[in-house]
C-alpha cells in the first residue's frame, strides 16, 4: 500500500472543480460555516464536514462566494440552493486564505527591501502571530469570537472542536523571535501589541520598546505607586499572607486585584493584573506611547491581526504620508487597500499583502536580511532561547 503524500491537502470541496489536490504549496481558502446532516445536502455543491468547514483553491471559492450574493442570472456561475447560499455568506464572514509558497517567498524578499529601506518601522501584532504557539485566535474559523457567534445564532451546529491551551505553556513562535532579531538590528524601532499572552516579553523585546495595549497576562501593577512586576509559575502559585479584599472595577465590572502585595516595602498596595477587559480604558502611557511612535513611522509591519478593534487599529495610519502598509494574516482586514497603494510614479506599491500563516512570510523575510551564514547561527540558537524561556516561566 502506498504510503500517504504529506504534501497533499486534500481535495478541492467544490464537486464540480476537477484539478488536482491541493498541495501545501499552493493557494488556498479554508472556511467554516455550520454543521449540516449529510442527508440535507443532497444539492450541495461543496463536500461541507461534519463540522461545516471545507477547503478551497482561491479562484474555486471567490466564485462560490460570487454567486452566492449575486443578484441576477447572469451572475451566477455555479447554481445554490438556499441554505447552502447561507452557508456560504456565513463562511465568508472568517474564512481563511493561503497564498501560494511562490506567492510567500516573492513577497517576503519585497518586505525584506521595504525593511532596508525605512528610517523608522514599527510592528503591530495581534493573535494570529501566536496560533503556532498553540494559542487560539479569535476571529478565525475556530476562533473565540467566531465560534461564540455561531453558536448564538446557529446552537450546537455551530460549535467547533478546537481544544483549548494552558497559558504558562506558551513559547515565542518563529514570527516573535524574528521581531526580536529585527529590532536588535535596527530595522524594527518599536513594537505595538494587542496581545496579552505576555511571549513578546519573553522573548526579549525591551519593556521600553512596547507597548502592550490590552495588558500581559504575566505582569502586575501596583495600583497604589504604579510599579509593574513580571510573574512567572512560582509567584503566580503563591498565596499573599496578606487577605486583600476584592475591588470591583467600575467599568468592566472584574476584580483586577491579583492577591500580591507590592514587593516595595515604602509603599505596600495591592497588585492588579494588567490585562484590559471590555468596557475597560486602555492606560493612558501605554496608549500614549504607541501613538507617538505610530506616527513617527515611515513603515507599518502588522502581523497576525484583522485590525477590527479600535482604538487600537488607528495606529497602523497615523504615521508618515504616504501610508506604507505592510499586512500578514490569513483574513480580511478594514486596511487591505492601503497595501496596494501605488508610489508618486504609479510604478510599484507600496506595502504588501500577504495571506497566510506569519511564520511563513517571515521566514522567507529573514532569508532575505541574513546572510546565510548569519541565518544559520541565528536558527542555531532556538533551542538554547527555549530553554531559557522554560527557565524564566519557572523561576
């Protein structure tokens, strides 16, 4: 029996598509709708799962999308039932796109003259830079939000069956240590986080070159004198001799007292998580100091983000006139057309548009900074940062 191809995807979902499998190098969309019973989808025109998903080759799936919100026959390439029209408009709210490797590797050396060129770049990360680590996204076809959503308007058929991850667990991915790596060289001057999952601290970006706008799951604050402090596992378990009584916040209604007392003899206040809830402000230095390096920037590198929340996406067009915007994700995003703008000549663009996985694109980006012997030791040294990425969470 011949052995599997681990290059092969699988086959396209849309029945009447005769190509090839889908190989891991080429061009994809992965969606998810809702669980329908097969016995329902006798005049479906896409092989949907158990669980509603299916894959795609792009130009296969923009047509289904296209004749599923065409308003006139003539619009119409491939005919739909009802239900599976709704599937699709519901699919196409998170579906995922892949470009091709081809696609990746022409852009990322793009990217990596873009980086050259800037006299002062900034990165914007959200979620989907952590999605390697083992950490769930939230607007993707598994995401928090995504599967939140379909199950208020669909119930039990809109459940997905992504397990969850235990926080201290997490590593910095490829993209995180990239980050690090350009930033010591002088290419990155300031990094701009949506995340709270804490890994860009911990893989070594400076607490004065980031700033961390919904909070770190891993530092606390004084709310007393203002100090912050990095927990890791052993004082993250320990318990203050000390009983701090909870104090609702005002806003989002969440006690942010941890149980810490200020290590700071002078003072003695209570220590509060930093992470920023629904209804809550973002603090007002955090914000403040994202806001003046957004607009320093000459070049925007957001990565792993769908920029939907505000204020926090308004960061990536404060800068410098024109826009140059550099885009990474597996969705759209409100600022996909500043990437395609052109330059004074009408000659090339200039930022870029790449969909799919960040570790990807950046991996073809540092083949393109480095040297190769440069990139050799630096790949070298992964596991040695591991490990001492396992020791600082122990501590």
């Amino acid at each position: 029996m011949a052995s599997p191809n681990k290059d092969v995807m699988g086959r396209c979902c849309l029945f009447e598509c005769t190509r090839p499998p889908i190989l891991i190098s080429d061009g994809r969309t992965d969606v998810r709708a809702y669980s329908v019973q097969k016995s329902e989808q006798k005049e479906f025109k896409v092989n949907w799962d158990e669980h509603g998903t299916a894959m795609f080759h792009i130009d296969c799936w923009n047509a289904l999308r296209r004749s599923a919100s065409a308003e006139t026959a003539a619009s119409i390439s491939i005919v739909l039932t009802e239900m599976e029209k709704d599937m699709i408009k519901e699919a196409a709210r998170t579906a995922e796109t892949h470009y091709s490797s081809k696609s990746v590797e022409q852009e990322g050396e793009r990217i990596a003259n873009l980086l050259k060129s800037s006299n002062y770049c900034i990165a914007f990360t959200g979620a989907g830079i952590s999605t390697a680590a083992g950490i769930g996204d939230f607007r993707g076809i598994h995401g928090k939000w995504t599967t939140q959503d379909k199950v208020k308007h669909y119930g039990q058929r809109g459940v997905s069956n992504k397990s969850g991850y235990r926080l201290a667990d997490l590593r910095p991915t490829y993209t995180h240590e990239a980050l690090l790596k350009l930033m010591d060289l002088g290419y990155i001057k300031y990094l701009i986080s949506q995340n709270t999952d804490g890994l860009h601290i911990l893989s070594g970006i400076p607490e004065s070159k980031i700033s961390e706008l919904h909070g770190n799951a891993f530092m606390e604050k004084c709310e007393k004198c203002g100090k912050r402090y990095e927990k890791n596992l052993q004082n993250r378990n320990q318990s203050s001799s000390v009983n701090v009584p909870p104090k609702k916040c005002e806003r989002c209604g969440i006690n942010h007292r941890t149980g810490g007392i200020c290590p700071d003899e002078r003072c003695g206040g209570y220590l509060m998580n930093t992470i920023i809830n629904f209804g809550d402000y973002l603090e007002a230095d955090v914000l403040g100091n994202a806001t003046n390096n957004a607009k320093r920037a000459d070049l925007v590198l957001a990565l792993g983000s769908t920029l939907q929340v505000s204020p926090a996406n308004s960061l990536v067009e404060m800068g410098q006139k024109p826009t140059r915007l550099i885009i990474c994700n597996r969705q759209v995003t409100p600022y996909d057309a500043y990437c395609s703008q052109m330059d004074e000549e009408g000659v090339s663009t200039l930022g870029s548009r790449v969909f799919g996985d960040c570790d990807k694109l950046m991996s073809e980006v540092m083949k393109n900074i480095l040297s190769k012997e440069d990139l050799g030791e630096w790949l070298g040294g992964r596991e040695q940062r591991r490990a001492t990425y396992d020791l600082k969470r122990k501590l």
